[in-house]
C-alpha cells in the first residue's frame, strides 16, 4: 500500500508536469487560446490523476504471473480507457471528431514509441543480468 501510495504521488507529479510542458509549448506556438482559472485546474488535475494511474500500471510488469504479451494487453486496454475518460473529462478530446481522432492517434504513437523503449531497456538489462548469472556459474566458488 506504502508503495503504491508512493508511485501515486510521483506519478501525479509527473503528470502536472507534462501537462505543465504541453501547455507552455502550445502557448509559445500560439495554438491555444487563453484558458481559464478552472481549465488551467482541470487539466493540471487530468494530468496527475493520468500519471498517478499510469505510473501504477508499471506493476503489472513487476508480478510476472501473466506472459509478457498479457500484461502488456491489460496495460494497454487500462491506459487507453483512462485518456478517453479523462480526457473527455478534461476537455482534451473536443466536440470535433476530427481533432479528437488526431488527440487519440498521438496518444497510440507515444504510446509505442515508450512501449518500445522500455522493451529494449528490459531486454538489455535481461541480458546484462543473464551474463552475470552465466559468469557466476562458471567461476568455481571454492
């Protein structure tokens, strides 16, 4: 429970940040126009509530007792679901349906593109402990 509280926390900073950054950035290119005292509080609180939920899912992978192709299903489906909630929510994805597909289409993109950067990490870090093993096994210990 302690851990969990813990990744909330961090994850929900995190989460205001990025909505912090996006926000900063639309403004510099000018593609947003003023918002609003509640806006403003809306998005910052849609943003950590997304980065408290998403940095919890990182413990689906930590359980290991489904396959790696399952836990990243459940990973994907819960993520999904929780930018289409909050984002409705939050105003992000708007009336229109085109800019709400090019909202969702993003979302799929940085999606992969961390999913896959995380992958090469674990499998590098899988090899480098599988070559640590191998070398343990092989020195006598006597």
């Amino acid at each position: 429970m302690k851990q969990r509280m813990k990744r909330s926390v961090h994850g929900f900073v995190i989460g205001v940040f990025l909505i912090m950054t996006i926000g900063i950035i639309l403004n510099v290119f000018s593609l947003q126009e003023s918002m609003t005292m509640a806006t403003i509080s809306r998005n910052y609180l849609a943003g950590g509530i997304m980065g408290a939920i998403f940095h919890n899912l990182n413990s689906l992978y930590e359980k290991e007792q489904l396959s790696f192709l399952s836990t990243t299903a459940i990973h994907f489906v819960i993520m999904v679901v929780t930018f289409l909630f909050v984002g409705t929510w939050s105003e992000w994805l708007a009336n229109d349906w085109y800019q709400s597909m090019i909202a969702c289409i993003s979302f799929l993109i940085t999606y992969f593109i961390v999913w896959v950067m995380c992958y090469l990490l674990w499998k590098r870090d899988e090899r480098v402990i599988n070559q640590l093993l191998n070398k343990n096994i092989k020195t006598p210990t006597t």
